[in-house]
C-alpha cells in the first residue's frame, strides 16, 4: 500500500466518522474534488485570459472566464479576480493594490471575531507593513458601531477591512459603509465566512456599500481551498483604475502562475451555489445553527452575544472553569470536531483560549436537520459535563504539565469513547457527499 494513500484513506474515514463542526469547513461535492485533482493542475498561466505569458492555453482561458463571470453574475459585481491562492494572500493583495506601506487600516480585532490579516499587529504583515488601528467588541461580544465610527473619525484609516471569523451576529454593512464614505476610506468586505449564505440569500450582501469584497471558496460556499477578490460598483466609480490595480497586485505583484486545478473548482461551486438546491441548504445551515445555540444555551453553556444569525457559534466557558483547548480535545476524542477559540477580550493565551467555536455548514451538507442538531447538543453537553469537575483544579494550576495527563486519559476514557460511539452511529446515517 502506497504511504500517502493509506493516510488519505485514514483521512477519508475520520471525516465520515466524525462530526465536522469546525464552521470554516465544508465537505466539497465530488465534482469539485475532481475538478483540483485534475490534468490543470499541470499547466502554467501566468498572466490573464488572452494575455498569458505561456502558451497553450485557450482551455484554461476558457474556464477562468467561465468562473469570472458566474461570480459576476452571481455576487452582482463589476470585476472578479479567481486567482488568488486563498484567503490571506487575497486580503495581502487588496492591500497591496489599494494602500501603501504605512498607511493607515482598520479593522475587527481577531479576538473580537476579526481575522489575522485584518490589521493583527506585530506578527502578521497587515499589523507590520501597515500602521494598523483595531475595533473589538464590547464583552457581551457585539460591535458598538458609534464606538467604530468615533474611532473611525479620531484615526481616518485610509482602509477599513471588516470581516468575521468568530463573529455571530450578521453585519450592519450600510452602516459600516456610510462610516467609512464619512472619512473617504476604502471599504473592503471580507466575507470569507458567509459568501455561500450571502448568495442563500440569508445574509446581507456587503456590495452596495463596500468598494471590494474578498471571499474564500471553501467555507459555505462549499468550492475548493482558493479565493476571490470581487470589484464592486462602487470600486470602480471611487477608482476607474481599481480592476487592474486588484490584477497587477495578484500576478506580478504578489504570486506567479495561477491554481487552474482549483480554478475550474471554483467555477464548479459556482454552478453548483447557482440552484434552489443551494439556497435551501444555506437557510438550513442557519436554522440548525439557531437551534443548537439554543440547546446549548438551554442545557447550560455560555454562548456569546447571546445566539447566533449566521452558521457558527462561540461558547465561552469561563463560568465553568474550563478552558477552549481542553474542551476542544475532549470533545475530539468523543468523534466531535471544533476549535478552540478566545473569546470576547480574553485574558487568556489564544493556544489556551476561554472559548470554542462551532458550526453547522458541514453537518448540513450531510443533510443533518433540526432533529440531529438537538442529538448533537445533548452529546456536546454530556461531554462538557464529564471533563468539568475532573479538569479545574490541576489546569488553573499547571497548565502544560496538566495537558500532558490530560490527553493520555484521553485515550482510555471510556465515557468519551460511549459518546463517539453515537457519534459514529449518527454519522453513518448521514454520509458525507
Ligand atoms: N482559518 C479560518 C477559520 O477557521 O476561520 C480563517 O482563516
């Protein structure tokens, strides 16, 4: 047996075995699979449809015009870059375009729920190449917007990049829209997370009031791991110039020749969001992450802001004493799969964070509804419940030291191994596509 195929198969089977929940992951359908595992992935392409700087490729032409204009048509956009390798090089690359080094930006501070480039300062290039002021929220985890526009007024970043990655609730993008047309700034949306409800039609699409939108494919939009940079309407009237600016900053500026193999996966995903079957997937997505916000919260747990309008949740678990790593591994060995997260102004380190995340887009692409989201809590709280009182103590004391014995009884804890037991149960009923 080959080595990696062996892992791949062990991969494959943890997958079906397991409940994703990690609210950034999705199970891509096979055609979009086939799609990045294809023959493209052979071909060079640096440069544009009609202007490459190799040969051969009016195949390749075709299908990175075919996947620009469905992302038109679909976001109701002027111009859409599909060449991005993924997510934080797209952002670096609207950056790059749009601002010089050590202009002013802004944005959601990651432990409010923002993103590392999003401004992060110190460690990343957007708080290093760029002088980078943050927003939080306040520790009910909501976005004060008076507070963003007066820090909006104080400050006049040049660029505000506003997106979420552990934020519930949905964005006011009107009003994120009149507070950086009061300064002149450039509005940048990164809706990573939400593009595929965005296109359900079950979050506000930032369009109208932002100048450029970046999203991944891979989230709820359910495509392959690679991203877009979209020019709105409004870009181009700030900027007449914007589209080529956005091109020249994706290829020379920033990368080389393009990813066909996910190329064609994204225009896959794109055909495949263009469907009724697509929209009643992104309100089922909302519905089961409403209902198992609610059955967590009934059943004990902290969730922040409150609940939740899109497809993750944050549970902060101060008020039990417990810590987002330690509950995160537990939760692991019971065959349930979510990260640990900080929450809202957290005191603690982000790798021993307060906090865990959780979503529902993938339980849903398994066709899992409002009855498993019910199952699901009850497992979650069970195993909350176990790992409480045997935890405190010891990991407020040693945390490392803690860890180590932790994750060996880990392994022979037969509680958790019941628990992935229903799991694998449920899970067969449901197979991933
Ligand atoms: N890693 C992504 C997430 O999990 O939200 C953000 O880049």
């Amino acid at each position: 047996m080959n080595k990696i195929s062996d892992l791949i198969k062990q991969e494959k089977k943890r997958q079906e075995e397991t409940l994703m929940m990690i609210p950034s992951e999705n199970y891509a359908s096979r055609q979009v699979r086939a799609a990045v595992g294809s023959v493209l992935m052979n071909k060079y392409s640096e440069g544009y449809a009609e202007r490459r700087y190799y040969q051969g490729n009016k195949v390749i032409d075709e299908i990175e015009n075919f996947a620009i204009e469905k992302a038109k048509k679909l976001f109701g956009v002027e111009h859409v870059n599909v060449q991005p390798y993924s997510g934080s090089p797209a952002n670096a690359e609207v950056l790059f375009a749009l601002v010089n080094q050590g202009d002013k930006i802004m944005g959601l501070k990651l432990s409010s729920g923002g993103h590392l480039t999003h401004g992060h300062p110190d460690i990343t290039f957007s708080g290093r190449f760029y002088k980078s002021v943050q927003f939080g929220t306040e520790d009910n985890g909501i976005i004060d917007y008076d507070e963003v526009e007066e820090l909006v007024k104080i400050e006049k970043p040049k660029l505000l990049i506003i997106g979420t990655t552990a934020y519930p609730l949905v964005l006011d993008w009107k009003r994120l829209g009149s507070i950086a047309d009061s300064i002149g700034a450039w509005l940048v949306a990164d809706i990573s997370h939400v593009s595929g409800l965005v296109l359900a039609g079950v979050y506000p699409s930032p369009v109208p009031f932002c100048h450029i939108v970046t999203t991944t494919t891979h989230k709820t939009l359910r495509g392959p791991r690679g991203a877009m940079i979209m020019v709105t309407k409004k870009g181009v009237k700030k900027d007449p110039e914007i589209a080529s600016k956005i091109d020249r900053a994706v290829f020379p500026g920033l990368q080389g020749g393009p990813h066909n193999n996910t190329t064609a996966g994204i225009a896959q995903a794109l055909i495949e969001a263009d469907s009724s079957e697509f929209k009643k997937y992104g309100k089922q997505i909302v519905v089961n992450a409403k209902v198992l916000a609610k059955e967590l919260k009934k059943g004990g747990l902290t969730i922040v802001t409150g609940g939740t309008e899109c497809h993750l949740i944050v549970v902060d678990l101060r008020p039990l004493g417990l810590s987002g790593n330690v509950v995160a591994e537990a939760l692991e060995t019971s065959g349930i799969i979510v990260n640990r997260n900080s929450v809202p102004n957290d005191p603690a380190p982000p790798f021993y964070p307060s906090g865990i995340r959780l979503g529902t887009p993938g339980l849903t692409t398994r066709g899992m509804g409002e009855k498993e989201m019910v199952v699901v809590a009850s497992m979650i709280l069970r195993v909350v419940d176990h790992v409480k009182d045997q935890v405190l103590p010891e990991e407020k004391e040693k945390r490392v030291e803690f860890m180590k014995s932790f994750r060996k009884g880990l392994a022979k804890d037969k509680f958790l191994q019941s628990i992935a037991f229903e799991v694998k149960s449920l899970c067969k009923k449901f197979p991933p596509v």
